[in-house]
C-alpha cells in the first residue's frame, strides 16, 4: 500500500460502543462519505484517503471534516461545500468560506 499524500477525516459520530449517535451523523456526515469518494475518483485524486471517525468534538459546527496533514478543519459541510473544498485542495488552497477557525 502507498501511503496517500492527504488523508481526509469525516466526523461520523462514532462512540466506544461503536454506535452512529451524535449531531454529525444526525446531519448526514455518513451520507456525505460516499458524495465524497466519487468526487475524488471523478478528479483523479488518487492521493487522498477517506476516513470515518469518532466524534470530533465540534458537534455544533459538523458535519465536521479535517484534512491532513494541513490539519485543516471544515464545518457546516454537505455536497456543495465538499466540491468547493476539492476545488481549493487541487489549487494548493484553504477554502475560507467552510474552514473552522
């Protein structure tokens, strides 16, 4: 396996139980995973990885993604924000307009 260049984290709301309960889940962070992968194989971006995680602690703010190794944080995001977000990511770019500061 190569190692991908970036590597992007979707809240899902996971806990130790292994159970989908919190506010990203609940405003269709799980949804957005698949939106997400396509779009990157549409663009070719074959060095970028797709994660579920556990709860990222910005409930209010999600669903939350967080792009490596920048550690840049996104909120509010659904399909439009992903494909502006992919846009500023092939530019070498932050996407101020959904960036958790």
């Amino acid at each position: 396996m190569e190692k991908p260049e970036k590597h992007i984290l979707v809240c899902a709301s996971f806990r130790v139980s292994g159970d989908a309960q919190g506010a990203c889940r609940k405003k269709g962070a799980t949804d957005l995973l698949g939106y997400l992968e396509g779009e990157l194989a549409d663009r070719g971006m074959d060095g970028v990885t797709v994660s579920s995680t556990a709860c990222l602690k910005a409930c209010d703010r999600g669903p939350v993604m967080v792009i490596h190794p920048e550690n840049t944080w996104y909120g509010k995001v659904n399909e439009e924000a992903i494909d502006s977000i992919l846009d500023c990511l092939e530019e070498g770019k932050v996407c101020e307009e959904y960036e958790l500061k």
